[in-house]
C-alpha cells in the first residue's frame, strides 16, 4: 500500500487565518480556522492594515492547533502548502512568510498555491468520487468564472468576469441596505421573506461572449432603484429587493453554467468560493443540471468560504505531480488562473 500523504495548508488571503492537515488530499484531520469579520464589520468590509496585523497575531497558534487536532508533528507532514494569491498583498505575506519559515527549518517542500484552484479542490473532500473532466463555476467575493478542469494539474478558463465578481455585487448592495459585511449571507437570510419576482432586475447575458460575466449593471440597477424609491418616500421593501436581486443573479449564474456544459458535453459541475453557500443557487443549479443529465457537487458551508483544506488538498495533488516551489516565492496579489 502507498504511503499516506499529509499536508499540512495555510490560508490567509483575506480575513480568515486558517490552516489545517489533510490526508491524501481527500480526507480531513483538521481544519482551523480564525475569522475576523466581527472585526471588519464594524468599518463595513475588510481593512487590509488590521488583516494583516490579525493574521500576525494567529498564524502560529493556528497552525499549532491544526497540528494539534489532527495529531500530527511537523516532522511527520509531507508538504506545507500555502497561497501566495490572489488576495491583499500583506495579508498573504504573514501566511506565506509563515510556511517558508516552516518548511525550511523542517526540511519539508514548499508549495505556493492559487487560491482560485483551492476553492475548487475543496470538492474533492465532499467528494470522495471527484474525478476530473468537470466544470467548475468559482463564484468568490474577488471573482466570478467558469473554469474546464481537465485534470488535477491542468485547466482551461472559459470566461470570467467582465466587472463586478458575484460575490463583490452581493456585499456592495447589502451595504446600500445598511445590512452588515459580508452581505451574501445576510441578503439570503432577507431575501427568505421575499418575492423573487417583485423587480425585474436587468441580467447581462452578453451573446457576444457567452462564458463572460457582468454584474456592475445588474448592481446600479438595484441601487438606483433604492434610490429612487427613497428620493419618492417610497417605504422599500427590503425583503423583496433582496429575493430579486439575488433571483437575478442566480439566474445568470444558472444560465451561463448550463450552456458551458451544454458546450463541453461535461456531465459534471462543482460550486466553488464563498457565494457558492448560497441555497438557492445550490438548489437552482442542481435542479438545471439534472435537466441537462450533468450532476452538481458543491462544498459544506464551512469549505464554501475561505479554509485552509481546500489549499491542503490543491497542494497535494501538485506535490503528487512533484511539483515544488522556491523559497523566492512570493505573494502574487493579482494572481489569476493558469
Ligand atoms: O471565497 P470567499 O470566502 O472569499 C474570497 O475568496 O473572495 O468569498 C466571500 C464572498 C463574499 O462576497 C460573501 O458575501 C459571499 O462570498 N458569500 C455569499 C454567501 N456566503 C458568502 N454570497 C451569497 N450567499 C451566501 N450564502
Ligand atoms: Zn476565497
């Protein structure tokens, strides 16, 4: 029998510290994770100077307590794999400075890791039957795309967003309602007690390019409506411009996702990045998928958002490639998909 592999992954793009130790990419022995929304609430969305000064505070203990709970030694990891990007520049820096520091002074591989990827291979642990050809539709606060998996190693961007990411547009109107940060749980929370179909809110299909996105319109729309119905002493149903404009949304998440399967003939779709913890997105696209014979795979709600397993586990199937990084490697805020 092969050996086991365990990686131990560090996160901290963000506003989440986490790390956690993941055997052979699929199975979880930890998974930490210290948020600091509380924190960031209170300014309405992330302030990278406070991120980066959190991380500083609970990288180690975090990483101490992944090793901890998975009752694992340093010594005994086979990699340490970490994102170096996207994300805030100084934030990635405490993680990846972190895991350098570790790797080397523990004679163990470095492997930088895009975030983008890792939010996608948080599949592979819910589920065990994952196997690439797939479709992957990343649906974070940063970004909005759909991506052919070809294989472990090996993808093809179909299109991306043109403006806002899903997620972004979720945050930007929840703050305009005066709803706290993040804004996609909180507008699905509302949007509970809603009609989906009291507005019509525009959805940008753009025939010229049918795998792009593009919600910066579908987003003045609905703050001009708020506006608007404000400016006439309108009392605004709240609940109501939430369930639309999450309707919307989701529409064209669906939409885009079943013609890209309908144009590659994959007969799989995951869900992955924060947004993809949305029920009705989940529900919508499982029930569009079915239609189309494809099958949809989507992340618990705790590997939805930002983890360190999802970072583990792309770590483990690029070190299964033999591939390593450098101890040159640094944070690539801007980093975008192969
Ligand atoms: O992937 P993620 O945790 O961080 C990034 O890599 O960006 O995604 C965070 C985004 C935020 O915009 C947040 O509002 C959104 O995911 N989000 C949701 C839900 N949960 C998180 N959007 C809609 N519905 C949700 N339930
Ligand atoms: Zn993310």
């Amino acid at each position: 029998m092969a050996k086991d592999i365990l990686v131990l992954g560090i996160e901290s793009s963000c506003d989440e510290t986490a790390a956690a130790v993941v055997k052979n990419g699929r199975q979880v022995l930890s998974n930490i994770i210290s948020s600091q929304i509380v924190i960031h609430r209170q300014y309405g969305g992330v302030v990278p100077e406070i991120a980066s000064r959190k991380h500083i505070e609970h990288i180690l203990p975090v990483i101490d307590e992944a090793l901890k709970q998975s009752h694992t030694t340093l010594a005994e990891i086979d990699a340490v794999a970490v994102t170096y990007g996207p994300g805030l520049v100084g934030a990635l820096l405490v993680g990846l400075s972190a895991a350098k520091a570790l790797a080397w002074a523990a004679d163990k591989p470095l492997l930088g890791v895009n975030h983008l990827e890792g939010h996608v291979f948080a599949n592979f642990v819910n589920d065990a039957s994952l196997e690439p050809p797939f479709l992957a539709l990343v649906v974070s606060g940063g970004h909005t795309a759909l991506l052919h998996v070809t294989g472990y190693n090996s993808f093809k961007l179909l299109g991306q967003t043109r403006d806002d990411a899903a997620g972004e547009a979720f945050d930007k109107i929840a703050r305009v309602m005066g709803l706290p940060y993040p804004g996609g749980p909180e507008i699905e929370k509302l949007a509970l007690q809603g009609n989906p179909q009291a507005i019509s809110f525009p959805r940008a299909m753009l025939a010229d390019e049918p795998f792009a996105f593009s919600f910066s319109g579908m987003k003045s729309a609905v703050i001009n409506y708020l506006h608007n119905e404000q400016q006439k002493g309108a009392t605004v149903n709240f609940a109501d411009v939430a369930a639309s404009f999450q309707e919307a949304v989701t529409d064209v998440l669906v939409q885009k996702a079943i013609y890209a399967l309908r144009q590659t003939g994959l007969k799989t779709i995951v869900l992955a990045g924060g947004v993809s913890a949305n029920k009705v997105l989940q529900d919508k696209l499982a029930g569009a998928a079915a239609q189309v014979g494809a099958h949809l795979v989507h992340p618990t709600p705790i590997l939805c958002t930002d983890n360190a397993v999802m970072i583990a586990c792309r770590g483990y199937f690029m070190f299964q490639d033999g591939e390593r990084s450098g101890w040159t490697l640094n944070a690539d805020p801007a980093l975008r998909f192969q």
